[in-house]
C-alpha cells in the first residue's frame, strides 16, 4: 500500500514511498496561485499501482487558466477577476468574451463579438421540428439534452476540432443558440408559438423576449429583470472542474463533436445535486411551508436514516459561504424590492433556514454553507420563470464555462483521451459452467 512521505524531498519533488522497498520521487507542480499538484504520471509504469480517489476530491485532472477557486476563503476568480467585481459591473457577453479569450474585450471586441452572437442566435427550421416528437409534459432539460445534441447533426461535417477557427465558430453558435432553445423548450411545455430571436434586443433582453412575448401583442422587456437575470448568468458561468465541466471535457477528449460534449454535460448538470438543487431547494422551502417547521426539517438533514439533505447547502470545494451566493442573497433583496414583491414568505423562510441552519452544531462542523443554488430560485420565481425552467437557465449560463473549457482542453498540448483506471474488487479468474451444472 502506498504511503506518503511525512514531507517532501525538497522544493520540487515529493517522495512516495510503497512498502519498504520501493519509492518514488515524483515532481510537484506549482500553480499561480492555489495548492500544488503532485505530478503521479510515471506512478503506474515505476511503481506498479494506481491512486484511489473516488469522486476526485484530491485529483487535479488537467491544468487550467480560466477559473480559480479558493474554497476555504470563499474566492471565485475568472480569468483573475473577483466573481463580486464581474457581477457588479461587467455583462454576461463580456464575462463569455473574458472566458473564451482570457481578456476583457475593449468596446470594439465587444460590440463584434455581440453582433457574432446575435448572427447566430436563430436554430435551423428543421430542428424545430424535432420539438414535437417530445411529449408536452416532458422536462425542459430532457427537451435541452436532446435538442442541443441535435444540433451536432446539423454542424458535424463542417466542425474540424483541430481547427481554432472551426472551433470558434462552433463556441459561438452554442453561446447564441442556448438561449432560443431554452425558450423555446419553455414555450413548447405550455403550448404557446416559439418567438423568434431579435437582434435590436441584447443577449438577457433577447432572453426574456423569447421566454414572455406572444405573436399578439407587444412586449415591453423589463431592463430592471433582464439585469438581474444577467447577473445570475455571470454567476453561473464557469466553476473550475465541477462534474458537468469534467463531463463535457471527458466526452471531449475523445474527439466528440463539441454539440455533443455540451449534450452531455448538460444531463450531468441535470442531477439534483448538481445543478438541479436551485429547482429542488423551492420544492424543499415548498415542502418545509412555514418557519415553525424549520427545526423538524433540519433534524431530518441530520438524520444518517434519512436521505434528506438540505438542497442548496453544502459543496464539495466552498467550505465558507460561496461567493456566489453572497451575491444572491442581496439581489433577492434588490430584485424582490424592484419588482415591488413585499415580504415574499419564501424569502423570509430561507433566510430563516440559513441562520438556523448556520448556528447548528451539525452545519457549523462540516462546514455547510448557501450554495449558489440557496437564492437562485427565489429570485427565477419572483421573474415569473416555472421552477422546471431553472437548471435549464443554469445549462444556458454555464455553456460558457463547459465550451471554454472545452476550447482549453483541445489546446492543451498534455490532453490525451480521458481514461481513469479503477481498484479491482470482482471475482478472481474462473471457468465458465454450463447452465445445467450450476447450483
Ligand atoms: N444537508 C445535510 N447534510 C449534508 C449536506 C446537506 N445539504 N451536504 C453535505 N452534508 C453532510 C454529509 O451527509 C456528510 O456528513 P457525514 O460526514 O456525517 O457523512 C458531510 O456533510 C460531507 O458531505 P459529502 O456528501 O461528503 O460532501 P460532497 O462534497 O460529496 O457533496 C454536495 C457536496 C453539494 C453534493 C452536497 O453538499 C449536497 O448534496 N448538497 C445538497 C445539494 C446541493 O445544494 N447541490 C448544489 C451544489 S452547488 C451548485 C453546483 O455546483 O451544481
């Protein structure tokens, strides 16, 4: 069994050592910033055994330039800027310009690069079609899965991968279509006809637009909401390694079709511990119905017997409040005071949760804080979206962070096809038995 040394050799190795016999110097990798990385490549040619890290909590699986997390001090930074600084003052098109090129735009970069994305924004006529092969009750996201790994047969044979241009091109016809695809999911559910996208409108104005507006009359889009809808698209626009981002690289690293890849990545974000707790934390505030029921609920979440957890609570890296939800929190405030919803009883019930949930011992020793999925829905709610349409506005943002990473990964002069290697713990060599000789 493999042991690690109590410190390493020096300044740039790490010395493992297995059994008394053999050991191991292997190179640690230094970032700009964050824990080092010790670099275990040679581990299985020179020592003859694998690492054991289920669920990845200490394996970094590629290096990376656009988002750093320090998750004990709560920090998010894309391409070095605070998450607080971009949300406060930056766009989404400018926060997707920053992810794909590594820098702020200036106005010129910009407005080209708002004018690509609206040129791309209307779907093939033929994919529309394809909605109504879904039943009317089917969920957003299972219509978001099919309908985005459609498009890969619509762009295949034009997309060479190994081509930045072709690559570009395919990054920008995801970020534009998402969102005409997302509304029309939505107005595919109740029925309504799918509104086509505008070009006078900007990328959460065309959103909305799309989302609200009927044939029949006019639609005045809301600046106060399609701000706020903006700033939750920031937030949600990249996070590091998480199991989405890690899907669509995997997929990736095979060569896939990028449409494909984003496909993929959007059923890993559909799980409701990813991104489908904004959609379950409003079915839980549902559930929980009043703040003298809070304590019965949270004992349930303490409860090992119990598979309830507290949804939107808890991460695998912020072990402090998540910036993000920081954010959140006050633009529930801003949105809900906007929009001119008083004393919305759900908001009041989560804030309730978290204090109590925040002075209990339970939380307070396994570090559980909001997540960016506690507020989310609160403020998606008061916009009047429908709590199926939340991950699928999740999928919209992050299609950024997965086709940047996307972009990043083919680049990377260290990418190979992803292929990790596993503990063994099956039956030994053994003969086959035909039918009548088994007991
Ligand atoms: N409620 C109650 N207990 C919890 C919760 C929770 N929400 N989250 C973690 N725990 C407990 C867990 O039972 C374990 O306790 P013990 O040590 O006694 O066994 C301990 O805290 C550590 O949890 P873990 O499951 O090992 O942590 P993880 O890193 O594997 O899981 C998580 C992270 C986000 C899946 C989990 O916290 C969770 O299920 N949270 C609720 C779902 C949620 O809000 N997901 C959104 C994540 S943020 C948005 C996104 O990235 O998609």
């Amino acid at each position: 069994m493999a042991q690690k040394s109590e410190s390493p050799t020096n300044d740039d190795d790490f010395l493992l050592t297995s059994g008394d016999t053999a050991s191991l110097d292997l190179p640690r990798l230094k970032g700009t910033i964050g824990p080092d990385v010790i670099d275990i490549r040679r581990l299985y040619s020179d020592l003859g055994c694998f690492t054991y890290d289920p669920g990845f909590v200490a394996t970094a699986s590629c290096s990376s330039e656009l988002t750093y997390i320090d998750g004990e001090e709560g920090v998010l930074l894309h391409r070095g800027y605070p998450i607080q600084q971009l949300a406060e003052n930056s766009t989404f098109t400018e926060v997707a310009f920053l992810l794909l090129n590594g820098e702020l735009p200036n106005a010129t970069e910009l407005s080209d690069f708002e004018s690509d994305l609206k040129h791309h924004s209307m779907i093939h006529d033929q994919l529309i079609r394809l909605f109504s092969g879904f039943r009317r009750d089917a969920h957003p996201m299972a219509i978001m899965v099919g309908v985005v790994g459609a498009l890969s047969a619509f762009y295949h044979d034009s997309l060479d991968i190994n081509d930045p241009q072709h690559r570009m091109v395919a990054s920008y016809r995801l970020i534009a279509k998402m969102p005409t695809i997302a509304a029309m999911a939505y107005k595919y559910s109740i029925g309504q006809p799918f509104m086509y996208p505008r070009n006078a409108l900007t990328y959460p104005e065309n959103f909305l637009h799309m989302m609200f507006s009927v044939p029949t009359e006019d639609y005045h889009v809301s600046p106060i909401l399609a701000k706020a809808i903006d700033r939750i698209f920031i937030l949600h626009a990249d996070h590091e390694q998480n199991a989405s981002t890690s899907t669509v690289r995997l997929a990736g690293s095979s060569g896939a079709n990028p449409f494909a890849c984003v496909a993929a990545g959007i059923a890993c974000l559909w799980g409701p511990a990813h991104g489908g707790a904004n959609e379950a934390v409003l079915e839980m505030l549902d559930e929980i119905g009043s703040v003298e029921k809070i304590p019965e609920f949270i004992d349930r979440a303490k409860d090992r017997d119990d598979p309830f957890r507290l949804m939107g609570f808890g991460h695998r890296v912020y072990k402090n409040y998540d910036p993000r939800a920081a954010v959140l929190r006050e633009s529930a405030y801003a949105v809900l005071g906007e929009l001119g919803v008083r004393n919305e009883p759900l908001l009041e019930l989560a804030i309730e949760l978290e204090r109590i949930a925040l002075e209990d011992k339970y939380f307070v020793e396994r570090k559980l804080f909001p997540n960016v999925d506690f507020y989310s829905g609160i403020i998606f709610r008061a916009m009047g979206i429908p709590v199926s349409m939340f991950t699928v506005l999740f999928a919209l943002a992050r299609t950024v962070g997965w086709i940047a990473q996307w972009q990043e990964m083919i680049e990377d002069p260290d990418q190979r096809i992803g292929r990790p290697r596993q503990l063994y713990t099956g039956p030994t060599e053994r003969d086959y038995v035909p039918p009548d000789q088994r007991s």
